[in-house]
C-alpha cells in the first residue's frame, strides 16, 4: 500500500512538472485547448487532430513550405477532407494499412493526415529501398494501397499487387489518380470521422539486416506525453522549422507531430542540400532546424564564405538525432552556429531516452543528455540489476511512448517494466547518460572490452578528418581487433601513422586500431546511420 501511495506521488509530481512545460511553450492556452480536444474527439489521431484543431485557431497561417509553394492550415485541412473521401471512395477503410513512399514535401503530409482521417494505418516506407525490400515489406505488413512519389513509380510496379496506388504528385504519365485528381474531384467538406485510432507503423533503421516494422502507440493524452520533447528541447508554438530529416524516419516524424500539434511552419525540400538548407533558414527566418548529424557535417563543410553568406541568427533550436553525434562534431557546430544544438538520443522502440542540450555539450561533449520528463534511464548488467554510477552496462528506458512490438511479432528485451535500446552506456556523477555504442559492437581485445565509439569520436576530432567509423574484426592472436575507416576533407593529406599516433597519445594499447583504411565516403542509409555491416565485407 505505501509503495503505491508513492507510486502515485511520484506520478501526480512528474504530471504537475509537465503542465509547468506546457505552460512555458505557451500550449495552454485555453482558446487553443479546447480546440484540440475537440478535433482530438473527432479524429482520434494526433496529426489530423492538429491540423484540424490549427484551421480552426489560425486558417492564414502558413502549415507548409515546400519547392511547389506554401499552404495555409485551412487549406491542408480541407485538402486532406477531399483526399480522404477519394481514398475511402477507393475502399480505404478503418484499420486498412496504406504505404507511404514520400520524400519530405506536401504530399507526404497530406497523406499522413487523410489516412488518420480514415482511421487507417500508416506505413512510412524509406526512400532508399531497393526493389526486394520494397517487396519483403509489403508482403509481411499486407498493404492496402501505397501512395507514392512519381520517381518511385517503376519501384512500385516492380513489386506488382493488385491494391490502390496513388500518385503523390500530378503525374505526366497518367498511369494513376493522383492527390491533387483526388483534391480536385471531391469537395472538403469533412468525412465521417473514425471510431478507431489510425496507427503509424515506422520502420527500423534496418542497419543490421532487413527493417522491422515497429507498430507506435498513439500517445497517452496525458500532460506528461506532450511535455517530453518540450522538457528538453524549448519548443513553442507558432515555431517555423525546417526540416531536412526524412519524415519517413521517427526523427522527422516527430517535427510534422509537433509541428501538428504547436501550430507550427514546416518548411520542406524533397532532397538535403548543405547550402540550400542554409538558404532556407535565411530565406523563411527559421527558429527549428530538425537534422540528423550528417547533415551537421555536411554544412560544416561548407566554405566559411558560403556559411556566412546566410543569416542562421533565427535559428533557437537545431534538433540533431538518429545517429551518433561525436563530441567534435557538436562543439565545432555551436562555435560555429552558437549554442542552439540539442541531441536527443533514443530508437524507434523506445522513443526518446535521453536530450543533451548545449550546456550539456560544452560541459561532457560526446554526452547523450538526461532523460526528458516522464522518461526513466536505468543502467543494468547482465543479470538485470542496475550498476554502480560510473559503470558500463546495458541502457534500459522506461516512458509512455515504447512501441508495441514488431508488426511480424516479438519485441525489444524487458526488464521491471523498462525496455532495452540495445546500447551500452554509464552515467556520470552529473546524471548524463555517454553512450558507448551498440552491445553488438562491442569486441574483446587480448581480454579488454573496448568500445568503437570512443575511438570514433577520438579521430573524428583530428584535422582533416572529415567522416570515420571503427569496426570490430578478427585477429588470431588477440581475438579481436580494431580496424578504422577514414573519409579524409577537402585538401587533406593523412597518414595512417599520423592517425594512429594520435589515438596512441589519448588511449590504451588495446584500443588503436591495426589498420587504417581510407574511402572516398562512408556506406550511410538514408537517415544517416553508418551501414557497418557493408564495412565488414570490405
């Protein structure tokens, strides 16, 4: 009984932090409550609920930017009624399964927020798939329809079925109704709302083999949900952000959701482009740059004369995730940029674990952060118990926003309630989590557990580096060894014996690499993540 009364006290205190958040992104305001728990009444599903809930507070204002032109929040609402009664026409039906293979643009939204409309599944498919995954996918989520952007068109024809298919854009063959024929065709007038939650499903990175289909639950409407990313990340509403980071991805998923839900701009180009992004922050006045750390890199490497021909000074928050973002790496962005970086540290499975806000940063670069509100990090060992503060162990999370489990069945490991990221980690005396890398990465040398990661922040930080990731691999004499992959920067000229000095300076025997290898550029799926697997058969 005592331990549930403090269960409970620990609950009321974490709700009551939320609402202060809430309160300081300016989201609770009472005019704009009520007219999100209306259209969340209606559509159930946060994303149509937003905008809905937008067109009725501020139907001017601009929802989205893209290389087509801009729309209003009323305009994206009764473009998506009349998108919805076309698909429903076309036997689109609550608890259907529609694929979306979209690059960031209007139509990937528009899409998105009719099929919730429906109280339809949405599967957001990754723009770098190859014919086969296409198809392995399809086939094991059993689709009802996929929309689709017209380049994608010979893929999708390739994978054959029988379902909808649905241009995204204004197609020039015909070979299929597109939105706008869809738009065009029907009126806006609002459709039968849903009796049943629409569900997006989001696809595991697929670093280590095919991707997993990861079935998200519609967040608990509880203040503690809305307030997780604010706690951290000082979001409000009215934000104008853009957002080079695939939405088909959690990361850029999460910026159309709050964008949604803040009554915020998304300005949007199909394809990342270093200096264009840059452009468009000067051109719109963007307060939100949502990436992930490639992209950090990418326009680091601009020339300075190129960074400084644009005035980033808007810019609050640069929202970094879906890949490691090395200590150097941050430092070098907030020297550059100012100290507007926040990196947030988490999976499909588990949502967000762990944010590192600038402070965070200058204080222990390489930091993941601390956990936002409602988010519980446990270290543990291998037999489940939490480890000493300092120690290496397994990262365990614990919040409301944990996936369901794979679409094709089974799950992530659980213990006492908390799920495993599959990395390895420790926290420091401050309470910030430092990420070690991937339990699988992990190899033992003559004995010694080393970690790539630490050698991969190491030589990112040398001069000249422009791009490294270490692996593991075979070695007769001690087990295992390291072995460095290194894309050198413009006009540089390393030596693997001046690489390899330098980690012999910072680090113990046991973690230099025995060989340097140097490539034109690293193996990277679309979101960024180094594809380690295809280094190791090299």
């Amino acid at each position: 009984m005592l331990r549930r009364l403090r269960d409970l006290v620990g609950v009321a205190a974490t709700e009551l932090e939320a609402v202060g958040v809430l309160a300081r992104a300016g989201m609770l305001n009472p005019r704009q409550g009520l007219a999100t728990v209306a259209a969340l009444r209606k559509w159930k599903e946060v994303t149509p609920a937003g905008y809905a809930a937008w067109a009725s507070l501020t139907p001017h204002r601009e929802a989205i930017i893209d290389e087509t032109g801009s729309l209003t929040f009323s305009q994206v609402h009764g473009r998506t009624n009349a998108i919805a009664t076309g698909l429903a026409e076309a036997g689109v039906k609550e608890g259907d399964n529609v694929a979306v293979l979209c690059r960031n643009h209007r139509g990937f939204v528009e899409s998105a927020v009719a099929v919730g409309k429906l109280g339809a599944d949405t599967l957001f498919l990754n723009t770098g798939f190859a014919g086969p995954a296409l198809a392995d996918v399809l086939d094991r989520e059993g689709t009802s329809g996929i929309i689709f952007d017209e380049e994608f068109t010979d893929l999708v024809e390739s994978y054959g079925g029988d379902g909808l298919r649905v241009s995204a854009e204004q197609s020039r063959h015909r070979r299929y109704p597109s939105l706008g024929d869809l738009i065009a065709e029907h009126d806006n007038t609002e459709p039968t709302p849903p009796t049943r939650e629409g569900r997006q499903v989001i696809l595991t990175s697929g670093t280590t083999g095919t991707p997993k289909g990861a079935n998200r639950p519609n967040p608990p409407r509880l203040p503690s949900t809305a307030a997780a990313l604010l706690s951290r990340i000082p979001y409000r509403t009215g934000e104008t952000m853009v957002v080079p980071a695939p939405l088909f991805h959690a990361w850029g998923l999460g910026h159309l959701m709050v964008a949604a839900s803040g009554g915020c701009c998304l300005v949007l180009c199909r394809r990342f482009d270093a200096e264009k992004t840059l452009e468009l922050v000067d051109r719109y006045g963007a307060t939100v740059l949502a990436v992930v750390p490639v992209m950090l890199q990418r326009i680091l490497g601009l020339d300075t004369a190129v960074i400084n021909r644009h005035d980033t000074s808007t810019l609050r928050i640069v929202a970094s995730s879906g890949a490691a973002l090395p200590g150097g790496l941050a430092v070098e962005w907030m020297d550059t940029f100012g100290d507007n970086l926040y990196n947030l540290y988490g999976s499909t499975e588990v949502a967000q674990a762990t944010i590192a806000s600038p402070e965070d940063m200058r204080a222990a670069p390489g930091t993941a952060g601390r956990p936002p509100v409602g988010t519980v990090v446990k270290i543990l060992d291998s037999a489940g118990q939490e480890v000493p503060q300092g120690e290496i162990g397994r990262i365990f999370v614990g919040n409301r926003l944990q996936f369901d489990g794979y679409t094709g069945g089974g799950g992530k490991e659980m213990v006492g309630g908390l799920m495993s990221t599959g990395d390895m980690g420790y926290v420091d005396e401050d309470g910030r989590l430092f990420v070690g890398g991937r339990d699988d990465d992990m190899i033992v040398s003559g004995g010694e557990n080393v970690f790539p990661r630490e050698v991969e922040d190491l030589l990112s930080a040398y001069p000249g580096v422009d791009d490294v990731a270490v692996i593991g691999v075979d070695d007769e004499e001690f087990g295992q060894r390291l072995k460095a992959f290194v894309v050198q920067g413009p006009g540089a000229d390393l030596s693997d014996r001046s690489l390899l000095d330098h980690v012999k300076a910072s680090l113990a025997r046991y973690k230099i690499p025995r060989e340097v290898v140097f490539l034109d550029e690293l193996p990277r799926n679309p979101t960024g993540k180094v594809l380690k697997r295809k280094l190791r058969e090299m």
